[in-house]
C-alpha cells in the first residue's frame, strides 16, 4: 500500500475511488476474477471506509467510525466474504436508558414485562399492542411506523427524542424505513438484529481488508483525492464510491447528511457498561454508548467506550449519513439521472448511490456491479 502519488503504477484498467467495502469488493473481483489492473485511492490514511477498526493506543480492538455489526441473510455474501475470514458468532444485545433506568431494547416481551412490572406473556402484549396501536394502514414517516406497530407511549419513550437527536428532524420527515429498521418483537428475542447471520470478522474488519487486498494487480493509494491524480493516468472505467453530489460539483446544490463526532474513553477494567450498546434517547447529547468489546471477544483487561454525539455536516465533518426523506430524494434523483446516462464511471455504495445501506447491502451492490462490468468488458 502506497500513500504517494508519485508511486502510482502508470497503467490501469480500473480507477476506484474509495477503499470502503464498494471499492475494495470491486477490485478484488476484477483483478481475481477478470485480470484487471486496478489502482484504488482514498483520501483518508487507511482502507475500509467506515467499517475500518483497530486496536487503539491501549491495545482494544476499537471500531474507528461507530460500531459495525455484521449481519446478512446472504448465503451468497457470507461465502464471498468467508475467502479472506473467519467469523466471530455473536449475538448483538442493547439495552435503552429511559426515565432512569435500563431496558430491554428492541421493544419485546421481557421490554413489555419491565413496564408493567409482572411477568406477562405474548397474547398478553399483542392484546395490549392492539389497544395502544394507531391504525395507520399504510406508514408514510417514521412516526406512522412506530405509532401503528406500539402506540405513541412506547413512541415517545424510545423513538421519538433519539431520532430527532440523531437527525435533526422530527420522525414525521424521516421515511418509514428509518425507524422501521428497528424490530418489535412480542417474543423473548432480545437481539438487536434479526438477519440469520451475525457475526464479526475474527481478527476485525481491517485485517479482512487487507487480505482482500491483497494481490499483484491491486494498487493502493491512500490520503489521495482521485483529484489530484495526474491527468496522464489514464483507466478505462472508474468507480466511484464517493459523494455524488461531490461528483457533480454540487450543481444541483448540496444533498443533506448528518455527521458524527466519536468521544472514546478507556477504562482500566474488562467491561464498562452492562452491554455493548446503550441508547439514549431522552437525557444527554449523546444517543448511544458503545463498547464494542462485548462483540468482539478480545480478551484485554482494559475497556474502551464511545459516545456518539450527531453533528451536522460541514466542512471538516464526515457525511456518515445520507438522510433518508423525501425532500433529499428528489435533489437525488437529479443527480442519479446525470449518472445514468454515464458509461465510464459506475456509481456504487452507500454515498454514491445515496442509500442508508448497511455492509452487506453494500457488498450486494458491489458484486452486483461486478456482473454487469464482466458482461459489458470481459465477454
Ligand atoms: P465508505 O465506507 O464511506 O467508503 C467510501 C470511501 O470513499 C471513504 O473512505 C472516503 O474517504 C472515500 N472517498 C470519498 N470521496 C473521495 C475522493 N474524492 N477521493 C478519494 N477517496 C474518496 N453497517 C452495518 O452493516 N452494520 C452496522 O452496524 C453499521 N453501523 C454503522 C455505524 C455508523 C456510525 C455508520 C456511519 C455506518 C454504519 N454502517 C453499518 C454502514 C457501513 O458503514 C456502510 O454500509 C459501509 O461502510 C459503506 O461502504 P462504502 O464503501 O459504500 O462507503
Ligand atoms: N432509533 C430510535 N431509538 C433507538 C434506536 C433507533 O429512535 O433507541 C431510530 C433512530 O431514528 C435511528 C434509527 O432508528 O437513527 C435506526 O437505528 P440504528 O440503530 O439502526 O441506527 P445506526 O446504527 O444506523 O445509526
């Protein structure tokens, strides 16, 4: 891996912009399986995007940008990525701060039993849920999803104020499948995810990376904007994995994200907090606490925590997330006609495409992607 310019090899079948999980995916697959040359840049100092991790200045294993659970209902994904590592079963479980205390979260029954302070059952919450439920047949915001599966009380305790916090808008701007990613449950399944497979990469996400990497026609150049490279680079086909609105110089003005700013503090004890994730929805400026070490399964005697505190996007942030919301899609769809209609440049990924993707969303889109090149050059 190469950060300097200078280094960079002089002739190149792909330009991928962005070492994140679209970028890498592609190069691996090109240069595996076509023999294609491929030179990937990122701007930043390291590859695998978001999803990069590592061990920090105290030797925890640490997610850099927020934490990162794998999970997929994808056979076809687990094998991809099952080439380049092993897994780490885990099952992941949060709890939610809330009027002073911690609950089981995603609501479900033993959230149900905390409520009302006795034991239940199942028939008992559906009945119950079937009172307190608004009968909105077709959701439109992220309120109508909430409010028509548990009612405003359960609403305002766990939704409401976490959504506005981490968006900066009310649920009632966001699209149903923000706050309908979370789960309601009138069972005993405490997990936070429900796909078939969750688990993490045994040695982390970076060393997986690595191995992706890996091989004769794969050049890495980091702290490299695809910008600067010299115009004598020439490629037959880029991929971008970038901001689209970037791409394009904002012409149709800038699309909306929201941002981060990570605050890590180490411990010198095993575990900090009671689970690897801890929401809050109503008290601090946070939203959530996340000590990833209850995932990882390293074993260390010192711990490491992050609070997670949503920032808006502008110079110097990260744009972490595109915000899903019908305002922002229709500047999209201004730029998505524009890369329609390109033949050089594929658009892949969670910024390119602006999607609220998760990974193994993204590597689909990747492989996908994959095919429809090796059809269009390699037959
Ligand atoms: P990215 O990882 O963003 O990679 C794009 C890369 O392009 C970046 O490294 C950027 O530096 C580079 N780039 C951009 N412009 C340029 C340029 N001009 N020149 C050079 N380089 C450029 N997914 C899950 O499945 N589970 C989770 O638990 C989960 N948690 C998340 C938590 C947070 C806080 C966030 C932000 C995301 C989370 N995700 C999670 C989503 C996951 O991070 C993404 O799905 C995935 O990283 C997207 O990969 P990507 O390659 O599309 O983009
Ligand atoms: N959400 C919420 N309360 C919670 C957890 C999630 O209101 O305790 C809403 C919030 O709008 C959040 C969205 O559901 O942004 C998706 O949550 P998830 O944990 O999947 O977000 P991510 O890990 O992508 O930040």
């Amino acid at each position: 891996m190469s950060s300097h310019i200078s280094s960079l090899p002089e002739k190149i079948d792909y330009l991928i912009v962005g070492a994140g999980f679209a970028g890498i995916v592609l190069a691996e697959r090109l240069a595996s399986q076509c023999g294609k040359r491929c030179l990937i840049v990122d701007r930043r100092n390291h590859i695998g995007g978001n999803s990069h991790d590592g061990k920090n200045s105290d030797g925890v294993l640490a997610h850099t940008y927020g934490p990162h659970y794998f999970r997929t209902n994808s056979d076809r994904i687990i094998d991809y990525l099952s080439q380049f590592t092993e897994w780490h079963p885990v099952e992941y479980q949060i709890l939610s701060w809330a009027e002073g205390r911690h609950w089981q979260f995603p609501i479900n029954l033993n959230t149900f039993e905390q409520l009302l302070g006795r034991p239940s059952t199942t028939e008992e919450m559906e009945a119950t849920l079937a009172t307190w439920r608004v009968d909105i047949p077709v959701p439109k915001n992220s309120e109508d999803v909430i409010v028509s599966q548990v009612g405003w009380k359960l609403y305002e305790l766990f939704f409401k104020n976490y959504t506005r916090k981490q968006w900066r808008r009310d649920p009632k701007d966001l699209d149903p499948s923000v706050c309908g990613r979370i789960p309601v449950r009138t069972n005993r399944d405490n997990r936070y995810l429900s796909e078939k497979f969750q688990a993490l990469p045994k040695e982390g996400y970076t060393e997986m990376f690595k191995r992706m990497v890996d091989h004769p026609l794969i050049h890495v150049s980091l702290l490299t904007d695809y910008r600067d490279l010299p115009p004598s680079l020439s490629y037959k086909h880029m991929i971008y994995t970038g901001m689209i609105d970037e791409f394009y110089d904002f012409r149709f003005g800038p699309l909306p994200y929201r941002s981060l700013r990570f605050e890590p503090e180490t411990f010198d004890v095993e575990f900090w907090q009671p689970a690897l994730q801890v929401n809050y929805p109503n008290d601090h400026e946070f939203t959530r606490i996340v000590e990833v070490k209850h995932a990882t399964g390293q074993e260390h005697p010192k711990t490491t925590i992050v609070r997670e505190y949503p920032e808006d996007f502008g110079p110097g942030k990260e744009p972490y997330y595109p915000i899903p919301a019908p305002d922002a899609k229709a500047v999209y769809s201004q730029y998505a006609a524009l890369a329609d209609k390109e033949m050089d440049v594929s658009f892949v990924g969670r910024l390119a495409t602006y999607r609220y993707y998760n990974m193994d969303q993204v590597i689909g889109m990747a492989l996908a992607e994959f095919e429809s090149l090796k059809s269009r050059y390699t037959i």
